[in-house]
C-alpha cells in the first residue's frame, strides 16, 4: 500500500453446512441434487473449500468454519480441513492475532432461543473453536447476525470481543469503515464491525461485479471509500462479509477471483487486505454504537423469517410458528425433566450440558467429565444411572440440533431442512425414552399437526410418520394416537 493511502480491506467468508447426516445412524444419505457427488458437502468441499484451501485464500480472509461443516471436514477432509486450520496459525505468526472466528455451534437464531441455550450454543462454539485451532477465539459469527443483547452480554461473559453485523442493525447513523463499542451491563462493552451493504450485496448477488478483479478493485471499492477520512489521513476498513460458499459453488471460479483480488488488485489499487482482529487490535473503537434488537442480516422484519414468518419468503408463512411452537414445547418438557432427573448424577445439569459438547466429540475423558461435572466429583457408582444421565445429555445435544436455523430460513415446510430439525427433535424424543421411558412422542406429533405446507398440503405429523425408521424400533415409544393418512395425489 502506498504511503498516502490509508485504506484496508477485509474479505470475511461465513463457511457453513447443516449436518446432514440421520441422527440414528450417522450416516450422510445421498443426496441426488449433488450428483455426481453422494451428498452436497462432498459437492461443496470439491467446489470451495478444497478449491479456496489449496489457493491459500484463507490465509489472507476474515473467516469463520461452523462446527458441524468442521466435524465433517475433519472426517471426510481432512486435508482440506487441516489447510483452513493451518491458516489461522500462519496468520497468528505473522500478525500476532487469528483471522478464524467462533461460531456459534448449531447456527441457532440466538434473540429467539432461551438464556441457557444461548450461552450453551456460545460456549459449544467457543470449545470447538479452541479444540480446532488451539486458542481462545478473539471473535465470533452470530448465525445469520442475528443478535439481542443479552446475547451480546454472553458472549462477552465468556471473553468474546468482537463480532460482524449488518449496517441495517445499528440503531443510528454509524461509519461502516470503522469498528464500534456496543456498552453493555456494568463496564463490559463489545466490539462491532458492520460490513459493507453495496459491496457485500454486489457480491453475493451481481455476477458481473465478480468477473473480473481487476475492475472490482478499480470501479467498485472507490465508491466505497470515506473520501473525508482519506482526505485527513485516517486510516479505515471497507468490510466485505458473505457467504463463504459464494467463492466456487454459488458463483463458478470466484475462488480464483478472490485469489487475484486478495494478492494483487487489492495492493494495486490503494487498499492493503487485513483481518478483523488485526485491524481491531490497531484500531480499537472510538465511539459507541446502539443496536436493533432483535434483528439479523437476511430479514428485514428482525427475526420473524424465523419465528413468527414474514414476507422474506414467499408463500403461506404459518408454518414457521408451529414448527417452532412444537419444538419449542418438546423442549420445555425435555429440560423440566432433564433439570430434575439429571440433578441425581450431576452437581449442576446446565453447567454439564455446557461442558458436554467436550465429552461427545471426544475431547475429555469420561473420567475428566464426571471429575468434573458429577455430583462430588465422581460418576454414580450404578452404570445404570451414568448410562440414563449421558442418554438425557445426548438429548439435549439432539434438541440443539432440531433449533437449526435453516429449518424455517426457506419458504415451505416441505423440505429437507425442516424434516431435518424435526428428525434430530425426534432423536431427543429417542433419548429420554431410553433415559426414563416417558413418552415426549405423541404431544410433539399432535403438535406437529398444526404446521403445514402450503405447496403440497403436508403436514408436520405426516411429515414425522415419513422420516426413516431408525435402526431399532424399541429406540421410540410407540405411536399411540392417530395420524392422518397422506392425501391422494
């Protein structure tokens, strides 16, 4: 960058994937959308991840990996997964500070999740972060930016110290070239950047604005600059924030766009590429900011595509708040029951579910866990017990995953991604039968009923009776009330 410019732009790439696999079995079915790959993330790997990895874009991006598209890379990439992990530690060398951020682990809307489950979703996401990359995370990706305050407030509690937000949430006229403090209770604050809305949305949406990076870097990004600071000599941050998945499977080749734009056209225009943390570190807020709560990136009516249903998505949205009133009322039951029954093994239930995520992917010991969790620090002398309390925990892990956003992100009911959540709330039915033998099935299917397509007419009940049969039928209680046939085609 030459002397007299003083402009710094930041690449942040948000790489995520549902799980996909059957909760019973752990297996990833094929997907024929994705041939000739078996499934999309095998598809999306080949066109992205491997392709951005071996380019050495995440080297120099803002990035952050989600735990469940992590876990998988790990397990059926382990090349591609073992280059992104590498990049933040080249990063860390030669800067001094990470470019990956935290994500929070199961991509759940966090305004619309519980107290506990957001702190449990912070926390999973904060371990997994220091499993993979060996530190504590500096930021972290809320899913969809989606953000109240007490979720602010968590995250900060835990040693979080910035985070990415869309323009449209501050609650004022802010400067999106410069990071601001949100205040928070008592002297805690956080730090938040907000990306870019033109550039960010030429991106993600204009395949001209791609073709070329040359011209990008040339025509786009100086509409972009604050020509009053450029004038006084202030440095500033021109924030680019998309879906990761945009570089090389949305849009064909943008890895290769990104690539050219990161190590040359960037320099050659006037703007050096930097990272958030780095830029943060030598550029700490100067004012403050207040924030639209709740809001998100991708609805414009705060967090209603998610919950109460809006008009981000076509169609009959109705669906949406009986999805989530069926999975929000199972929950209730499942942790009424799990605080009381777990309390018999577990000094603390809600501290252990948040230490658990370490347990189930095998970062801790079964000794270390019970050490650390059990009541007086030891498993329960009866197997039987220890068995029921890690079947209630196992649950509760199911029931984070049935909160997945991508469930109600779309415009019908009739989709993967709502069976989806509803197969892992099925797997947390599964759990606490084989825990204590209470039927949580036949009021979640009722419950089901209300929610339905408005293509197809399914409803959420046939769509429960539809999923596949797991492994061993004994795994659920039985159906004891009626559920109405499929309707004639």
């Amino acid at each position: 960058m030459t002397d007299e410019h003083h402009r710094h732009l930041c690449i942040h790439g948000h790489f995520y994937q549902p799980p996909r696999d059957d909760p019973f079995t752990h297996l990833v079915p094929d997907e024929p959308g994705a041939a000739p790959y078996h499934n999309f993330n095998e598809k999306i790997t080949t066109e992205c991840y491997r392709a951005n990895a071996e380019a050495g874009n995440f080297e120099h991006m803002s990035f952050d990996l989600g735990p469940t598209l992590a876990q998988w890379l790990a397990r059926y990439a382990p090349d591609v997964y073992l280059r992104i992990v590498e990049s933040d530690r080249l990063h860390r060398m030669r800067h001094g500070v990470g470019n990956a951020l935290a994500h929070v682990y199961n991509h759940t809307i966090l305004p619309l999740a519980t107290s506990r489950d957001k702190r449990t979703q912070i926390a999973w996401g904060i371990a997994d972060f220091r499993h993979r990359f060996g530190h504590m995370p500096q930021g972290m990706w809320l899913a969809e930016t989606a953000v109240d305050y007490e979720t602010l407030e968590i995250m900060a509690a835990l040693g979080i110290e910035f985070t990415v937000l869309a323009p449209w949430q501050a609650a004022q006229g802010i400067d999106v070239t410069e990071p601001y403090w949100v205040k928070l209770s008592g002297d805690r604050r956080i730090a938040v950047f907000f990306y870019n809305g033109p550039l960010s949305g030429d991106v993600s949406f204009r395949d001209d604005a791609t073709a070329n990076a040359d011209a990008f870097a040339a025509g786009y990004l100086p509409h972009q600059v604050n020509w009053d600071k450029e004038q006084r000599g202030e440095d500033q941050i021109i924030t680019i924030a998309t879906d990761g998945e945009l570089y090389g499977h949305h849009k064909p080749f943008r890895d290769r766009f990104l690539a050219h734009l990161m190590r040359h056209s960037a320099s050659a225009f006037g703007y050096e590429i930097i990272t958030l943390g780095r830029y943060l570190r030598e550029h700490p807020p100067q004012h403050e900011v207040q924030i639209h709560t709740p809001s998100a990136w991708s609805c414009f009516h705060g967090v209603a595509r998610w919950s109460a249903g809006c008009g981000c998505t076509e169609g009959d949205t109705s669906w949406k708040p009986a999805l989530r009133r069926a999975i929000d009322r199972l929950g209730a039951r499942i942790d009424m029951l799990f605080e009381q029954k777990a309390a018999l093994t577990l000094a603390d239930p809600w501290q252990a579910r948040d230490g658990y995520i370490a347990w189930r992917n095998g970062w801790m010991k079964a000794e270390e866990f019970w050490a650390r969790y059990g009541r007086k620090g030891q498993k329960p002398h009866k197997e039987a017990l220890a068995v029921r309390t890690w079947h209630m925990l196992e649950a509760q892990y199911c029931l984070q995953a049935a909160y997945t956003s991508c469930g109600w992100f779309f415009e019908d009911l009739d989709r993967i991604e709502p069976r989806n959540d509803v197969n892992a709330a099925r797997c947390a039915i599964s759990h606490m039968w084989q825990a204590l033998h209470i039927d949580l099935q036949g009021d979640f299917v009722d419950d089901l009923k209300a929610a339905r397509s408005w293509r197809t007419q399914l409803t959420g009940d046939m769509m429960y009776m539809q999923l596949p049969t797991p492994p061993n039928p004994d795994l659920l209680p039985p159906i004891m009330r009626s559920v109405r046939k499929e309707p004639a085609a």
